[in-house]
C-alpha cells in the first residue's frame, strides 16, 4: 500500500523558519520516501506504507519536542505497491 501524507507544523513564523519546522523537514527528508515536497504553508511525502508511517511518528514526536504547539496531518492511501 502506497501513502502520502501532507502537514503542517505551527506555530507559523513568517520571518524565519520555527525549531520545529526545521525538525519536521530534517525527518521528512532523512525518511525512505519517493516524493517529498516542503514548503512554507504545507509538506507532503509519499512512499510505502511502513514507510509512511514511521516517518510520521517520528515528525510527531520529534517536532512536539521542538516546540509545535500543533501539528496537522492528513494520511491518504494513493495505490498499492511494496512498501519502500
């Protein structure tokens, strides 16, 4: 099963970019995942389930630790396919 994942950490600082976005885009980045695309408004990913999933409770946890006060997601399953 193939996933893809968009989200957004706040709180927003326009003028520079949070500890916590940073984080989010270190996690993203480092993940086994075949599409990632970061921006200032909202991050998506793709890739295999396994995939997927452990990236996101990493981004969750890793980006509390850094200061979100709030992380939204969505998880949307995209097709099938062997797990990356």
């Amino acid at each position: 099963m193939r996933l893809k994942v968009e989200f957004t950490t706040e709180p927003f600082d326009l003028d520079e970019a949070p500890a916590h976005a940073l984080v989010a885009r270190e996690v993203i980045e480092g993940a086994r995942l075949d599409a990632v695309d970061v921006g200032p408004f909202g991050n998506t990913a793709e890739g295999g389930a396994d995939a997927v999933l452990t990236a996101v409770d990493a981004l969750l946890r890793r980006a509390l630790e850094a200061g979100a006060t709030r992380i939204s997601l969505q998880v949307n399953v995209v097709g099938e396919g062997g797990d990356k």
